[in-house]
C-alpha cells in the first residue's frame, strides 16, 4: 500500500493577512476610528482617511466619465436623469460657472459616514446601479437651480451655503431635485 503525502494540505500558508494595523483600506480605517492609539487616544484621523479611501477605492473607479461637466449635464438631460427645466431657467454660462466654482470650491467629506451616506442614498447612479453619475458637487448645483428657480443669486448662494456645511436641503429635496422623470 503506498502512502499519500499530505504535507501541502495542512502546513500553513506562506502569505499572511495584513492586521487592521496595515491595511489602509477604508473598511480597516473606519474600524480604527474606534480603536485607542498608543497614547490611550482615539484616532479621529483615520474617519477623514476612510472617507478619502472610500471615495478613491470605491467610488472613483464606479463613476461615469465625461470629457467636461457641460458635456456631462446634456448627456444627463438627453437620458433624463436631470430636468432640463430646471437647467434650462438659467443661461448655458451660468450653469457652466456654478458648476465649476462648486467642482473648485475643494469640498471633501469630513467624515466617513458622510461619504458612505451621500454616495449610497443621495448620488445619482445609473439605472442599473453600476456607475455613479455626480458627485457631491453634482448634487449641490442641481439642488441649488432647483430651489433657486431662475434666481441667480439666490442658486449661487445656495451652494456656497451647502458646500460649507452651513445649509442643509430637507432630505426630500437633496436627492430628488432636478431630476428628470426617471433620474
């Protein structure tokens, strides 16, 4: 009877998992939040490095494309996911401008909730759920031109107000406003 090496199935693997110490993942900074560091305090560092994690791991390689942010609002008027109403209440420049001052304004979520919450309950994805079509900034200007009604002022200070923090839309209007029929 001939014997059967089984040495390859029970020695253990040469490759061993990185500890939540290493990983820098967002899933493993998140759970540091709550761990003490060495000094017996809390890591309050890694929330903002999760959320910043979380938008270049995750959210990042799931957006959709365009070759500019004009480009981008008359595909999403032409497939219906934003009201052309609504953008069309404003000159073409403004709303150029009022998306390229919120896309330069430099907004990062401060938190990891945050990003998690906007970017599972609040942004515009596609149909099939794969790719995201906004940003947070995206949101914010649809947002603004919705409530500003053809004001101007009124949509321009609205997303000054929601980029800083200061002025939050009732949680109905955030996701919901300028949207088109299917969006």
């Amino acid at each position: 009877m001939s014997t059967i090496d089984l040495s390859e199935f029970t020695s253990a693997p040469s490759v061993q998992a990185a500890s939540v110490g290493e990983r820098k993942d967002y899933h493993a900074l998140n759970a540091m939040l709550n761990i003490y560091d060495c000094d017996g305090k809390l890591q309050l560092d890694k929330d903002q490095q999760a959320a910043r994690e979380y938008v270049v791991q995750h959210v990042r390689p799931r957006e959709r494309t365009f070759s500019s942010l004009t480009q981008r609002a008359a595909w999403l008027v032409e497939h219906e996911y934003y009201d052309g109403e609504v953008l069309r209440a404003y000159s073409q420049d403004f709303v150029a401008d009022l998306f390229e001052q919120a896309h330069g304004a430099g907004f990062r979520f401060a938190t990891f909730l945050g990003a998690f919450k906007f970017y599972t309950s609040y942004a515009l994805k596609s149909f099939d759920g794969d790719h995201y079509l906004e940003r947070f900034e995206d949101r914010v200007v649809m947002t603004a031109l919705a409530l500003g009604e053809g004001d101007e002022v009124l949509a321009k200070r609205l997303v000054a107000e929601m980029l800083s923090g200061r002025f939050q839309p009732a949680t109905s209007d955030l996701p919901e406003r300028g949207q088109g029929p299917t969006g």
